[in-house]
C-alpha cells in the first residue's frame, strides 16, 4: 500500500492544489518547474514537451504535482528527473533515445516521497531508475515499454532500484511488456534490477 493509501488517477486522492499553472508549451513547462511551489499542479496541455529536471520541493501532503490535462495527452520526448522531495508526475507519455548514454536515460525518481503514476515510459534504454538516495519513492498505474531496446550485449532493464538502507520503494501495479532481449554475451536481461547497478 503506498504512503497516501491510493493515487489520483490509479485510484485515491491527489491532494488539492495551492496553485495551478497550466502550460501547453516547452518553455512554458520549463519556466514553471524552475519556479515550483510546495502545493502547485502544473498542468499539461495536450502536445508535445521536452524533457526536464525537478530540483525544487514540495512538502508532504502538499506535492508538486506534475500532471497531463488528459491522460497520456502529454507527449515528453526526453529525461525526466525528479532531484526535489514530494515532486509527483501523473499522466504523461514519455519516449526517450535522446544522447549518447543510455543509462541517462527515462525517468529517474532521486528525491523523497517522488511519485510517477499512470504515465508510459517507453525508453532505448533504463526506463525508470530509484536511487539510493530516493526514500518512500512510488510508482504506480504505469506502462513500460521496452520495445525500441535493439537485441545486443548491453544490460537493459525497464526499472532499475538502487540499493539503499530505509528506501523503502513502493512498485504496483504497473504493466510491463517487450522486456529487453539477451543477445551476444551480455548480462541477463530483465523487467526489472533491485541492487547496486552502475
């Protein structure tokens, strides 16, 4: 069961915003995420975004709320990464083969109580990464994709949790599916890696 006993979209209570900003451009998202308030909701126009990076914190019970005004009506070719405490993504679609380094790649969750939720990830790559330095961490209701990762010796894995004392992760219901292929002399390939992967 995860800290809030349920999830906006999967099921529960997304808690009630102090502001909301909605966007419907990259720049616009990109210039609310750098200014995020404990309690905000930035809502996503249906479109097209880019990645981004959340350094800024809620508070718990007052998250930063990212979300799609329509389920999977936001569309995030890109990175995501969640580095504040109490940061939520709720609805987006994200597909990633942006740069060179593949395990840069997806959704990466580092900061305490981050949440993703009835999003799809669909990755050349790590699809989501918990980090060690992560605590009480949820994903949930989401979809990973694992179908653009080509058959090769590399070590694929749609999630990917870091080992770490007190992390405390909650992962469920979720659906994965085209689990990353073995070929050549790579490491074993599965949906998902719990310990100290680089």
């Amino acid at each position: 069961v995860p800290p809030d006993g349920g999830n906006g979209e999967g099921g529960g209570t997304i808690p009630a915003p102090t502001r909301t900003i909605n966007v419907s451009s990259a720049s616009q998202l990109s210039s609310a995420v750098s200014n995020a308030r404990a309690g905000d909701h930035i809502v996503l126009a249906n479109g097209s975004y880019s990645g981004f990076t959340v350094s800024r914190s809620g508070q718990s019970g007052k998250p930063i709320v990212i979300r799609a005004a329509n389920k999977l009506g936001a569309k995030v070719n890109g990175h995501v990464e969640l580095n504040g405490n109490d940061v939520w993504v709720l609805g987006i679609d994200l597909t990633d083969r942006t740069g060179s380094n593949w395990k840069e790649r997806g959704v990466k969750l580092n900061g305490d109580r981050t949440r993703l939720s009835s999003s799809r990830v669909k990755v050349e790559g790590r699809g989501i990464e918990i980090g060690t330095a992560s605590k009480n961490a949820v994903v949930d209701h989401t979809e990973l994709d694992g179908s653009l990762n080509p058959c090769e010796a590399r070590t694929y894995f749609l999630m990917v949790i870091k080992a770490g004392e007190g992390m405390n992760p909650h992962i469920y219901r979720n659906y994965f599916h085209d689990t990353p292929k073995l070929c050549g002399d790579g490491d074993d390939q599965s949906a998902m890696h719990v310990g100290g992967t680089s």
